[in-house]
C-alpha cells in the first residue's frame, strides 16, 4: 500500500506493481476471507447505509469486501499502479458501480481530503507508516471519520533495535538496482518463511501452512506479503500504547485491539469516535 512524501520518493517501494501482481491471485476464497475479516474486526453483519474510506486501497480487496457488505465506498491510493488494479477489480466483478469510487490521491494532502467530507468507516490497513510521515497521516484518517464513527488503522509494531535493522535492510532493498535485489530478497525470504517451510516438512505435511495463509492472514498471500515487507519503504512504526493515546487525546475510544504478540507486523486498532466529533 503507498502513499509518500518528496524526500523518500526515489527509494519508495513499488507498492503497486506488487498489488497488481498479488491480483492476479483473486478469488472468491479470498474475497470472502477479506469480508469475514472486516466482519470480525468491525464487530458487524454487514454496512448497508454506511460510507466506507479506504486510504491506500492497494489492490481494492477490502474495499471490495466493504462493498459486498454493503457499505457506500471512496478508495484513494498515492500510487497510480495500485488505483489501475483496484479499478480492474472493481469492473471484473461490479462494472459501473455508482457506489465505489476510487481515486489516486494522498493521505497527506490536506485539500483533497477535506474535499470529500467525513465517513462512518474509516480503513487503512498497513498503509500510513509507508507515507514518510506517518503522525501526520494519522492525524488525517483521524479527521476523517464521522462522530461517532469507526476507524480501522493497522500499524507497524516498535520491535525497537529489531525494527532499526528492518528500516536499513528495506532502505538497502530498494536502493539497490532491481537486478540485484535479490541479495536482500533471498535471504529475508528465508528468515521469513523458511522456518514455516522446514517446520511443515519436519511434521510431514510440506506447504500445508503456505496453502492455508490465505486463511490466517486477511486472504493475503505468503509471497507477496514478503515482498510487500521486505521491499515497504518508507517504513515507521509505532508502540500499541503510542497509537492507543495518540487517539485517545483526540477523542476517540478503542473497541478492539489485536496485536502481533509484541514480534515483527502490524497491530490492530478498532477506535470509535465521540459523537461530538472533538478533536
């Protein structure tokens, strides 16, 4: 997911061109895996009636999923490849839908944003801590939502000197000349999943936890969320409680967090605003 400011442009990851390669892999499988995700989380049936933003749309598979829940949807992405992917997923399944609009935009321009009025679901999942500025892009979705409104953010988790090495091994990945990534790729890849892979074999069930990762993880994919990790730069990240009072000063309550057990990945936040919309 992408979004970015001027000074991290040259190194910026391609976002994109991994979305569009992840959608090639959708099915219905993944579709209903991403909708039951946000049922879950959301702690709803559906979202008929309500207007659903998602900032950093990516490949548009949840804002798909909002959709098929019923919910009115804007999705925005910084990145020209990730708004073309979701448009062609969005007219392979519901051509001509007055009901989902999708736009290339950034979080981080104040005028656009206060162009579209505010949402009852606010949704950025792994997306604000790869704008280069992320309190700020935080600040924004916050605005976003309508009194009394949802806002679902996913952030990346503060392993601390954990975290300092991950900043300079995605800064040297996309420094690096695209022949040559690899010699990041290869290696992070099997830090990554090699001990999911050994582990499978060892029980005898080889790739059983590869097949079943849809499942676990939103309908992701193994091999595209590495590369979206290894290569997601700009990269920030954030303490559960740093994010907790961050919105808690801004008048907003959380209603369910789900945490990456303190290890590498994103915590989840479900907030509700005040009614009376203070910020």
């Amino acid at each position: 997911m992408s979004e970015d400011t001027d000074g991290a442009e040259r190194l910026r990851f391609a976002f994109g061109e991994n979305w569009s390669r992840f959608a090639t892999q959708l099915d219905e499988s993944r579709i209903q895996t991403a909708v039951e995700s946000l049922r879950s989380m959301l702690g709803v049936q559906d979202l008929k009636g309500r207007s659903f933003l998602d900032i950093g749309c990516g490949s548009g598979l949840f804002s798909l999923a909002a959709r098929q829940l019923g919910a009115r949807v804007l999705s925005f992405d910084y990145d020209p490849a990730s708004v073309a992917t979701a448009q062609r997923l969005r007219e392979s399944i519901c051509p001509d839908d007055a009901q989902w609009r999708i736009e290339p935009a950034s979080v981080l321009d104040a005028s656009y944003l206060a162009s579209l009025g505010r949402f009852d679901v606010v949704y950025s999942w792994g997306v604000l801590h790869h704008t280069g500025s992320m309190w700020k892009a935080l600040e924004n979705a916050a605005e976003m939502t309508a009194p009394g409104g949802t806002l679902f953010i996913a952030i990346y988790n503060d392993q601390g000197r954990y975290s300092r090495w991950w900043y300079w091994t995605k800064w040297l990945y996309n420094w690096l000349p695209h022949s040559l990534r690899f010699l990041v790729m290869v290696p992070c890849f099997a830090r990554l999943r090699g001990p999911m892979l050994v582990r499978d074999l060892l029980k005898g069930r080889p790739l059983q936890s590869w097949r079943s990762y849809r499942d676990k993880s939103r309908g992701m994919s193994p091999w595209y969320d590495v590369v979206d990790w290894v290569g997601g730069f700009p990269f920030e990240v954030a303490k559960p409680e740093e994010i907790f009072d961050f919105h808690r000063a801004r008048g907003y309550t959380l209603l369910r967090l789900k945490t990456c057990g303190g290890g590498r990945g994103c915590n989840e936040f479900v907030f509700r605003r005040a009614a009376d919309g203070a910020l």
